[in-house]
C-alpha cells in the first residue's frame, strides 16, 4: 500500500491508529484518581509530542542515514517558527500558509548552511553546524530584533495587518480579541471533550492537524529510507571514501539530505508557532539543538520508529517528572514508616521537579553506554531475549544423540 | 591606538581563559583520542573548588559579644569563623581575603582526581567507539555534573572576591606614557594572565622536558609502538587527563572574580572552547593557545563602540564567523597536522 512494502504498511499503520487513538490512550487512569498525574493525554502535552516527533523524525534522516552529527538544527525549528508567526500576523490566521512558508523559509536557509557546512565532515561539520545555530541565536536576540522580536520573542497582535479576505482567516476577529490561529475557522484550542465513565478523554482539534503532518512525515521518511536515495545515504555512512572513489559525487546526495532534513525542522517550527502563537529566540539556543540529539539517540539512531518515541519519552519524562513535587512523593510513600518515608522523599528529590535534568541526563548517559541502539534497540533485546528462550526449548526437546 | 592596547588587553583575559580550556581539551584529545564534552563541565566544577573552599574558610560558630547590644538590648551574637580561633583574627581574615588564590592548592589535587576517575569510570570505556558517540556520552555527562552543582549551590550567582590586594585598576596608559585614564586595565585581570602563561609554559614544558612528557608525546605521535615497547601508556595517559582537567578547574578557579560563579557557566565556555579547539587545529597544543587568544582579542575587537555601530551585532556572531572563514579556507585550522581527524 502507498508504494510500500507489507512491513512498512503495517508499521505506518499501527503508528496512524496509535496517533489516532493518542487521546485514549495516553489516559489510562481514572480523572481524580492517584495516578492522574501519570496521564499525558491533554492537548498541550499531545502537540508536543507529536510536534517534536516530526522534528526528531526529520533529524534522524541527515543523522541516521548519513552519520553527521548536526548540532544545528534548533536554528531551523526557530527560523520556522519566525517565518510562520509572521505568516500569521501579515497574511491570514489560518494555519496553512503559516506551515509552508515555514517549511519553505527552513528549507532556503538550511541550504545555505548545508551549502557550507558539508565541505567538512564528522566533528568539523558538527562544529560548523553549531556555529551557525549559535549566531543565528545571538543574531535573532539581539540585531534582528525588527524582525523577530529580540529578546521578548514574537506574537499576534490586535492590530496586524492580515491582509487576506476574513472568509480566508485575515482581518480581526469577530469578537474583537486577538485571533487565535485556526483552520478554515476552526480555532486549534479547540476540543471536544468525551466522558466516559471516569474517564474524560479530550480530541483536540490542533493536535489532530499536528498528528495528520506527522503522519505524512513519519510516511515520507520510510519513502526516503526504503529509496535509492536512502540507499546512497547509507552509503555515505558507512565509507565515503569509497564512494567517492567510485567516481560518485556525494555532495549533492548529502545537501538534499541536509535540506530535507532541515525543512522537517521547519515544519515542527511552524506547527510550534500555530499551536501556541508566541516565539522567542531560546526556541533557536544550541540546548534545543542538544535536546532532539537527544530525543533521536533515546528512540534509536537510523530506525523508523525510534525518534517518536524518544521524542514522545523525554517529552512526557520533562512534563511528568517537572510536575512532581515533595507532598506527592509523601502520599506515595506514606505507607511506609515515618523515618523510611522521609529517607525515600530526600534520595528521590533531587531527580524531581527543577532537577529533572538530571533524571534526563542519567538517563541519557545510560542509554549511550549501555544502549547504543536506544529503545528499539531494548525491544529487539528484549525480543531476542524471549525468541532465544523457545530456541533454547527448541533445541532441548530434541534428542541428544 | 590607546584604542587598540585597550581592547587588546580586554581580549587577553578572555583570551587567556579560552586557550586554558582549549589546552585542556586538546591535550585530552591528543592523548586519547576523545571528545570530551564535559570540559566546560570541568571548568565550572573548577570554579566552584573555590566556592566550597571559602565556605569551608568561612564556617564559624556563634559567639555572644557582650560588649556589644543588638536592636532588643540583649548581647549580640556574633558569626566567628573557626579560622580566626586557629589562626587569630588578622590571619584569619588575611587566609579568607585570599580564597580564591588559596582554591588553587584546593583545586588541583580535586580537579586531578575527578579528571583520573572520571577516565577510569566512564571514557576509558568510550577508546573504541565513534567519536559522536563520545559527544553524547560526555554531554549526559556534562548535564549530571552542572545539575548537582545546582542542586546543591542553587541556580544564583555566587560571587566571589578577588583578595583586597588585587581590587582596583592599574593605569596601563600613564604607566606607557599615554593620557592618565586612558587604559585602566584591573589588576585581577592582569593577575589572570600572567597565571595563565605561567600554567600553559607549565604544561608545555612538563610535556617538553620530563621523561614522563616525553614518554606521552611519544604516545601521542605513536600509542602503539610505545605500547609495544613495555610502557604502560594507558597509566600515563590517565594521568594527562587528570592534568587537562585540572587545567580547566584551575582556569574556573582563578577567573571566579572576573565573572561570579554559577552552573551553567561551563555550557556557556564549551561551545565556545570547542570552536577555539577546531580553529587552532585538532590535536595542535600550540594552536589550541594561539587561537584562544587571537579568538579572545577578536572578540574584544569587536565589541567595540565603532564597529559595532558599523555591524551591529557583530560582538555576538565574531567567533562563530572567524570559525567557519577558518574551517573553510585552512580545513586543518590554524596549526593543525595532517591526518588528525580527517574523516
């Protein structure tokens, strides 16, 4: 189907219903319930993660397939949302042209950087790429303050122009408030909240559009790996040199690489920007950079799935962990006696709340040292594990000779 | 031209704390063979010795005066540092004006350390894979140590104060015969710089002139042929990671007066000493200095009043700028060997 191939189908399959399904499933436990807190199924925490999911998708196809190392790609999610809001506040409220001329504006610069930045190769070209992003940072704080709004960061105003007609999305509002972006006018804040018992399961209408992108790259990336192209890529990963000594130029291979990678960051960018109409230029700072370096390494490097789910995990670990404070961990531990529960409180306090950090840098290092693969990697472990037990079995219930 | 000493002056001590760090990662780099991305980690660890140490100076104990009345009337409780019952009051204070220039003898035994457990516990296991898996394991790394760090000394600036002595500015300008007040330059600044070439010509002379330095340039050119011939290089090399470290946490130590502590400053040096290790030329010891300071002076250059309303924002973007016309007109940077890194 879609010019893929059984498994691939069905892996984009499972993906779409889990997408689908993400506001159901994401909240398992009853509504007031202990473990309410544990449930991530709210809109805000679901664009995220699916928002985040498209960007890490797109880093995974310059560093999965090709091997650089680009700690620069904060700079392209930033310039995206930058192009996007302003879309939003020239043109029309309405999302769409906010999310192509992000795309396209994160595609014309990740060119230019690509252009550059692809001369060199391993840590010169992680160097290069960081180099760019920091002085597209400082650049976006502080000289472009006219075009992206320095250091207070960028938002709709009353008064923008939004020079399309309003059955289009331009003009003011109705109501005489600040328009909130939307599609066709269907505000993206909207949702529409289904009870079921104790359950309260909320569809949101802007991370339904974030999830249907989403889909269409996560769908675009397998065409990407599973294509010649990819195939060239995978190449370059594994020697270059020898590609180049067969009298193949992998320059142009690479740069369409980087661009179309950088223009996945563009589209997270823009879907960031429409989702929550304020940008600043911490959105662009090399920590940005780091954390889907991050995301991409947890869910398994040069895998399909894995930037998803590491996307989704750190996402979720960053919410849920940063919303747990000392009284919770008492009521957890209350069943325990009073000096055991205080000895639990005070060992787990510092990972939690503000310190989440550091949970995510435990994690992180283990991960790397025990995991290269990531968490697709423990699947297929784990997997191997339960296959290599039956073998085992396999093997005993034959008869030794 | 009171102009140009000026700024060249202002680049030196910036300067001076780029090529420390930059010394330090190349040597880690050179010997080993790792990226380590923990260096501004390093760094900063290196600026809070000097911290924890002057808490420790400072510890006292409550002693009631009763000379002297609080705003109720009763005796005031007076904060006397344990230091001031060992040593008596004017040493005392004397031994806690002087922390910071006391955290060296603190730090390098505590940097050393770090750096020898930090090879024996996480890098030695990281020789054979690929360098970006390197960057990823040290940067984990690098989060852990600046998020204790503000677990335990918060996320505030924690100033801490040059000795009495060094307070205050030198006139550079009258003393070279230009107008009085025309180059003020402050001592501590110039105190950092000399102790910055003082360590760097230690380093470069330990390399040089010992055996043992000998024995690790050997192992840089060569690990495997000085493997063969009996030395215990991994031991050796150890032992330069220990040193690269205690670099960076002397070069933290020292540059705590210029720019109050906190737990991120690290982050903020790394990126920026990385560029400076990549300009200079991977594995370049001398590069990795030169290019600390001329990157240092460029930067003051910059920022500039002049030329700054000339480019504005270009005080931001210099580094970055002057690195990527580097990289891209001299590949192996300033004094970089051919087959370092190359692909």
């Amino acid at each position: 189907m879609f010019g893929l191939d059984k498994k691939d189908t069905s892996l984009l399959l499972i993906v779409a219903a889990l997408v689908a399904l993400a506001p159901i499933i994401l909240n398992p436990f009853p509504e007031g319930s202990a473990l309410a807190q544990f449930n991530a199924g709210y809109p805000d925490l679901m664009q995220r993660f699916v928002i985040f999911g498209i960007f890490a998708i797109g880093f995974n196809i310059l560093f999965g397939l090709t091997g650089y190392l680009s700690f620069g790609h904060a700079a392209f999610l930033g310039a995206g949302s930058y192009a996007g809001m302003w879309m939003m506040k020239l043109l029309t409220i309405n999302v769409i042209p906010a999310i192509i001329f992000s795309t396209i504006i994160a595609g014309v610069i990740s060119l230019a950087i690509g252009w550059i930045s692809l001369r060199r190769s391993g840590i010169y070209f992680s160097i290069l790429t960081l180099a760019f992003a920091q002085m597209a940072f400082a650049l976006a704080a502080s000289v472009l303050t006219p075009i992206t709004g320095g250091e207070t960061g960028l938002q709709t105003n009353l008064n923008d122009p939004r020079v399309l007609p309003s059955f289009l999305g331009g003009g003011a509002s109705a109501d005489g408030n600040i328009p909130k972006p939307s599609l066709f006018g269907i505000e993206m804040s909207a949702s529409f909240e289904l009870p079921v018992g104790s359950w309260v399961w909320t569809f949101n209408w802007g991370y339904y559009i974030c999830a249907v992108m989403m889909l269409l790259a996560f769908y675009l990336a397998i065409r990407v790996f599973r294509s010649p192209f990819g195939l060239m890529l995978k190449a370059v990963k594994s020697n270059q040199q020898r590609m180049n000594y067969t009298g193949l130029n992998t320059r142009p291979y690479m740069l369409a690489c980087f661009v179309i990678s950088g223009m996945y960051a563009g589209l997270a960018g823009g879907l960031m920007a429409a989702m929550d109409p304020q940008v600043g230029a911490e959105r662009m700072q090399w920590t940005a950079s780091g954390e889907v370096v991050l995301m991409t390494i947890l869910g398994g490097v040069g895998t399909l799935i894995g930037p998803v789910l590491g996307a989704g995990l750190i996402k979720y670990f960053e919410n849920i962990f940063s919303k747990i404070n000392d009284n919770l961990l008492h009521q957890w531990f209350s069943f325990l006696p009073d000096g055991l529960e205080n000895f639990m409180v005070t060992i787990i306090h510092p990972f939690i709340g503000k310190g989440w950090h550091l949970t995510l840098g435990l994690m992180f290092m283990g991960i790397v040292i025990f995991l290269p693969g990531g968490l697709v990697e423990g699947g297929q472990r784990i997997k191997a594990m339960f296959k290599g037990k039956k073998a085992e079995k396999a093997t005993k219930t034959t008869p030794a000779e | 031209m009171d102009q140009i000493i000026l700024q060249i002056l202002n680049g030196l001590d910036k300067g001076s704390a780029y090529a420390l760090i930059a010394l330090g990662l190349t040597l880690i780099f050179g010997t080993l063979g790792v990226v380590n991305f923990a260096h501004g980690a390093l760094f900063m660890l290196g600026a809070f010795c000097t911290v924890t140490l002057s808490r420790i100076l400072t510890l006292s104990h409550e002693v009631i005066d009763e000379s002297r009345k609080d705003f109720l009337g009763n005796p005031l409780k007076v904060d006397v540092p344990y230091i001031y019952d060992w040593f008596g009051e004017s040493t005392g204070a004397a031994i806690i004006d002087w922390a910071v220039p006391l955290s060296i003898l603190f730090a390098i035994p505590v940097m050393i350390g770090i750096g020898v457990l930090m090879e024996r516990g996480l890098v030695k296991h990281f020789y054979n894979r690929p360098h970006a898996d390197q960057i990823l394991v040290t940067f984990g790394l690098a989060i852990v140590l600046q998020e204790i760090i503000k677990y335990y000394f918060g996320a505030n600036q924690i100033p801490a104060p040059a000795p009495e002595a060094f307070v205050g500015s030198f006139d550079f300008g009258a003393a070279v015969g230009f107008d009085a007040g025309a180059i003020i330059y402050p001592y501590w600044r110039i105190v950092y710089f000399c102790f910055a070439m003082v360590l760097i010509g230690a380093v470069f002379a330990f390399l040089q002139f010992t055996t043992f330095g000998m024995v690790v340039r050997a192992g840089m050119a060569d690990r495997e042929t000085v493997g063969l011939l009996g030395i215990n290089i991994d031991r050796r090399f150890t032992i330069m990671f220990g040193i690269a470290a205690a670099v960076a946490g002397l070069a933290g130590v020292m540059y705590t007066p210029i720019n109050s502590p906190n737990y991120h400053m690290g982050m903020d040096f790394l990126v920026i000493s990385f560029v400076v290790v990549v300009v200079g030329g991977m594995g370049s010891l001398p590069g990795a200095v030169l290019a600390g300071f001329v990157l240092g002076i460029l930067e003051s250059f910059a920022s500039m009043r002049q030329v700054i309303e000339l480019l504005p924002g270009i005080n931001q973007v210099v580094i970055y700028l002057a690195a990527i016309v580097i990289l891209l007109t001299r590949p192996r940077g300033l004094l970089g060997r051919k087959g370092v890194m190359e692909d």
